[in-house]
C-alpha cells in the first residue's frame, strides 16, 4: 500500500478510510506490521485500542498473519534458489 508524499493514507478521507470494506491485507493486519529482515511487530505510536477489534476477528487476523509469513517465506526461498 503507497503512503502520500506526507505519510499519509491516500484512502483515509474526512477522518475515516474511504476504502474499508475492500482495505488491503495490510490495513487489516494493522497495528501489526512486516519487516522483511525483522518478521511480525507491533506499531507502538498507533493511538488506537484494538483488544476488542482483536477479539472479535481473531480468526481472519491470524489467517492474515500467517499468509503473510508464507508470503515472506517463500520469498526467502525463492531469493536463496
């Protein structure tokens, strides 16, 4: 997902995101986030409580989280082939 010039969403309109229903996988994810040398972490400036947003979709999210890790998996592996 590109950031705007000033690190912004471009999909974050009026205090909301104009896109929510069909975010990406990293919105979704969100506070957490990949690093390809580091793997998953949390966003510790993020203002936000997701205990309960957490709670509720803790299935989707850890599908999320674990087609991420295959997908930097496998590009590890495809890097070293």
């Amino acid at each position: 997902m590109k950031i705007g010039e000033d690190n912004t969403c471009p999909a974050f309109a009026n205090g909301r995101c104009s896109i929510y229903s069909s975010r990406p996988d990293v919105c979704r994810l969100y506070p957490f986030y990949f690093d390809n040398f580091g793997g998953l972490f949390i966003h510790k400036d993020c203002p936000g409580d997701f205990t309960r947003e957490l709670e509720e979709n803790k299935l989707e999210i850890l599908k999320l989280i674990r087609n991420r890790i295959d997908f930097f998996e496998n590009l590890e592996k495809n890097k070293n082939n």
